[in-house]
C-alpha cells in the first residue's frame, strides 16, 4: 500500500509508513511545539526510512530550504546503510550555503526490534549566537596585567583596612603574631603600597596595629633605610 504526500510542485507517491501513524501523529505535535518554541531559528523533520529519496514526512519550520517529500541526508543514508543506528546524534555542527552554521540532534525511531524505522531531526540556526559570542569576546577582552587587586570605596580607611589585611597575608603572619622585625616589614609593604602618601594615616595605621604615632614612624623610617641599603647591595 502506498500514501500520497503533497508538494507545492507535486503529489508524490510513496510506501506506507514504517511506523504506526499514531506514532508519526504524536510525533509531529512535538515537532510542531520544539519549532514554535525556538522559532525562527529551529527546524524539526521526521523521515521515514520506508523511502529514502522522499523520506521527509514532516517540516516544522524550514532554515534549510527542504519541503515534505524531500530526500534523506547523505549522513541519515549512510548511518542506515551501516547499521549504525544504535546510538543517537546529539549537537554536533553542521553548516548551511552562505556560510551559516547549525547545532543537530538525530533521534532515531526504532521499531521493537531495535531496527531504525526512521529519524526525529532537530536544527537549530546558531549562525546569529556564534557572532554575538565573538563580538561579546571581543567586548569583554582584558589585557593581562597580573594578579591586579582593586578596591572601590568612598573611604580611605576602608582602603587601608584592606591594604593591611591584605599585606599580612602576603608576609604569612597573624597581627597578633609579628615581632619588631615582622612589623617593619609590613610598615615597609604598605609604604611601596603608597599607603603614608595619604595625610593622617600614619595614626590611623598605629591604631590598627596596636602601637603608637612614633613607632609607626621609626618603623617606617628603618624600612625606608633597609631600601636605601639595599639598593648599594
């Protein structure tokens, strides 16, 4: 027995289906709905493998130029004439004329043999996302400049709170913990760090550390000494 499909150019006749109707029925609806779902850009077909030149039974939406009654692929062709139809096809990349590119999905309908009857095809058109991701690239691109650190703040103190924080953990010491040496150093970080170019923080440091205005200064003054010596080394 054989069903007649109709084309805009033709009726063409072809075998009956490989699988129930009904099945072929439900099927479409979800055809239908996965298309209206991501339309423009998605096109789902059915084929069925009763005729391969018109295999296509169902078209719900078109980004690849092929009507109902059209022919399989030359990959559904080959899978079938391989036998390789035991697994399905899931977003591998196709690419249409003029340069468009497509994500797949080929679903194959076994019978309860396991042979393939046919194939429930997705294709969604992700020419339009694959240039928005370079240009997106091309926007978010940063130079890199290392482990940079920045803290945005209306508040000095706020900054040099962090500073400090941030110094003794790159000396590996607790505040608690640091001896005179350790302090000196930290003075000396934070002085690289620009810290005692603001006014005022100098007691604002002193405060943080638990000494006073004047050991602040020596050690900052012992620290900037180290430098210098360091620097006839």
């Amino acid at each position: 027995m054989s069903v007649n499909i109709d084309t805009a150019q033709s009726t063409i006749s072809v075998p009956a289906p490989s699988l129930p109707e009904a099945t072929y029925g439900v099927l479409r609806q979800v055809a239908a709905a996965l298309e209206k779902l991501f339309e423009p850009f998605c096109e789902v077909v059915i084929h069925d493998f009763a005729d391969f030149e018109h295999s296509i039974v169902c078209l719900a939406g078109n980004i690849t130029n092929r009507s109902i009654g059209g022919a399989a692929t030359d990959l559904l062709l080959a899978k079938a004439s391989d036998g390789e139809t035991d697994e399905d096809l899931y977003n591998y990349l196709t690419s249409l004329p003029g340069g468009r590119m497509m994500k797949s999905c080929t679903v194959f309908l076994r019978d309860e043999d396991g042979r393939a009857r046919g194939a429930f095809c997705i294709n969604f058109d992700i020419t339009a996302f694959v240039t928005m991701r370079n240009q997106l690239g091309r926007f978010i691109a940063t130079a890199d400049h290392g482990d940079i650190v920045e803290t945005f703040t209306d508040d000095i103190e706020e900054t040099v709170q962090n500073l400090i924080a941030e110094t003794l953990a790159e000396i590996g010491q607790g505040q608690p913990l640091l001896n005179r040496d350790d302090k000196i150093d930290l003075i000396r970080r934070l002085d690289e760090k620009g810290v005692f170019q603001v006014k005022k923080m100098a007691p604002f440091v002193a405060d943080q550390l638990g000494v006073s205005r004047a050991t602040i200064y020596n050690y900052l003054r012992e620290g900037r000494g180290e430098q210098r010596g360091g620097n006839h080394d």
